[in-house]
C-alpha cells in the first residue's frame, strides 16, 4: 500500500459518521468549571504546533505547573479539541495549566513525526516558562488512547536525550503499548476496537519490521529506560483489548522501582471517558487529575 492509497483510507475513516470514530467526544463535566482558554502557537519541528491552553481561575499560585494532554484517535483520526471538555476539569482541579496538543497525524506523518512534535511541545515550555508563567521543573505529561502511547513514548524519548527535561508525572489512559503483536491475538470483546481496524491504525502509522522499537511499542523498553521513568497513572477499560498490554506495563514500571498507580474502569470500552456513562468517565478525568495535583504538590 502506498503513501497516496493510505491517505485515501485516512480520509475515509476520518468521515464523521455517528458513533464510527474510537475517541468521539460525546461526554462533557456535568459542572465545567470556569478557567481561562486561548489558542497558543509553539515553535516545533512540525512548524508551528497549534495548542489549546486553559489557566485555572481560582489560584492564587504562581508559577503554575503544567500538564501536556495528547488526544487519542488511532495515530490518524481526531484532534485536540476532542479534549477540550475536559482540559478544564484537571486545569481546575490539579492547580495547573493544561497544554492541549494538535499534534500531527498519520499517515501523511506517520512515526516519529507526532512523537518529535510533542517532545517538542515539552521542551519547549521548558525553555519558555515566561510565556505562559509556568514552573518549568514541574512538568506533567499524558494522553488517552494513542495519546498515552504518545506521552509514555516522549518519556522515553526524554530519557534517550539525557533526561534534560524535568518530566514529573505521566497519566496512560487506555494506551496502546504494543503495536509488535497482531491485533487478532489480543483480547476480544463485542464492545473492543475492531481487530481489523487495529491493524489498520497501526500499518498507518509504522512499518512494521519497526514495530518493536520501544518509542511504537514501550513493552519492548529494558529495565534501564523504565528505571529512569517518571512516576505513572495508568487507567484501563475492562472490555478493551489494549486493557492487558497497559497493565503489562504498568507491572514493568512497578518492577523497574517506578510508582505506579493502576485503576482497571470494570464494564466499560475502550475510549469511556468520551463515550458511554458520563458518571464513570467523571470518576476517571478526576482520578487523573488528583494524581496530577499530588504529584505537583
């Protein structure tokens, strides 16, 4: 399959057919609270990344932290403002800013470019804390679906780097982790993405004879790189096929001497926190947030 017929499908799926899209956000806080929101540029090797910030309004702190969200959507469907609802809730409730990404999509990028991109984004508050008056040695990163394979991975990346970045805390929501293993042999359920479109999500998005390079599939990471990982939130869904390869994980970090906190939504789907029962999906925004604000504090 060649770039220009994977482009086609692309646009195929990014069709919006009710109910068709992994990630559709559907649900909103019963009780958004008030924050400050603007549409920020930053500088990355995409150009210029488009991010939404949003600013608590009852804080008296100053800097603040800040948590970098990454939209899921398979690597080639959605966008940042699926999030949007939500970006809120965690600005409010951990005492942060929260920088919603607009990375770019596959496979017109497929990897690494949305990984280069949002590392990017990371080092780029680094470097710029004035800009929007944030505490730069308090940074946050995490992301649902391949948002969380995104963030988990700039980690990673980060620590390849040297570590330069004062990464904190990382929130893995539903993530992808292992995009080596044929989706046929994963865990199937009635209500679980597709093996199919699975397949097709990941061909989109990596060779594969690559597939097993921890920044696609952080399974394959060695104890050394784990060891050095910031401590991590991991949330999965009960009736999703990526629920094993998370908690797999998960148990990685803990074995690598790396905090981990695991929480395992029982009777839900993958992508719950933007489709199904809002009261579950609340439970879950506000588990990431408080992980967040103790980890800021």
């Amino acid at each position: 399959m060649n770039l220009e017929e994977q482009i086609k499908i692309a646009a195929s799926l990014r069709q919006p057919t009710e109910g068709s899209l992994p990630g559709q956000s559907e649900l909103k806080p019963v009780h958004p609270p008030e924050v400050n929101k603007m549409e920020y540029d930053i500088p990355t090797c995409a150009g210029e990344t488009k991010v939404w910030v949003f600013k608590p309004v009852n804080t008296a702190k100053q800097p603040l932290p800040v948590f970098v969200n990454l939209h899921g959507g398979g690597f080639i469907l959605g966008s940042a403002e699926m999030d949007n609802h939500w970006c809120p809730v965690i600005a409010d409730r951990a005492q942060c800013i929260v920088v919603n990404v607009e990375y770019q999509l596959a496979p017109e990028n497929p990897f690494p470019a949305a990984l280069h991109e949002c590392y990017d984004v990371v080092k780029w508050l680094y470097e710029h804390p004035d800009e929007l008056q944030i505490d730069p040695n308090t940074l946050a990163i995490g992301g649902h679906s391949a948002g969380g394979n995104l963030a988990t991975a700039v980690c990673l990346l980060n620590i390849q780097k040297g570590n330069k970045l004062p990464i904190v805390y990382q929130v893995l929501d539903y993530p992808p982790l292992d995009l080596a293993t044929d989706p046929e042999r994963k865990p199937a359920f009635e209500e679980a993405i597709p093996a199919e479109m699975a397949k097709l999500f990941n061909a989109l998005y990596v060779q594969e004879e690559d597939a097993r390079n921890p920044l696609i599939s952080p399974v394959f990471a060695d104890r050394s790189s784990l060891a050095q990982m910031p401590p991590a939130l991991v949330i999965t869904a009960e009736k999703d096929s990526l629920a094993e390869e998370a908690k797999q994980y998960a148990d990685m970090l803990q074995e690598a001497g790396v905090e981990v906190t695991y929480q395992q939504f029982k009777g839900v789907p993958h992508a719950f926190t933007h489709a199904g029962d809002l009261d579950i999906a609340e439970q879950a925004w506000h588990l990431m947030s408080d992980q967040l604000k103790k980890a800021f504090e």
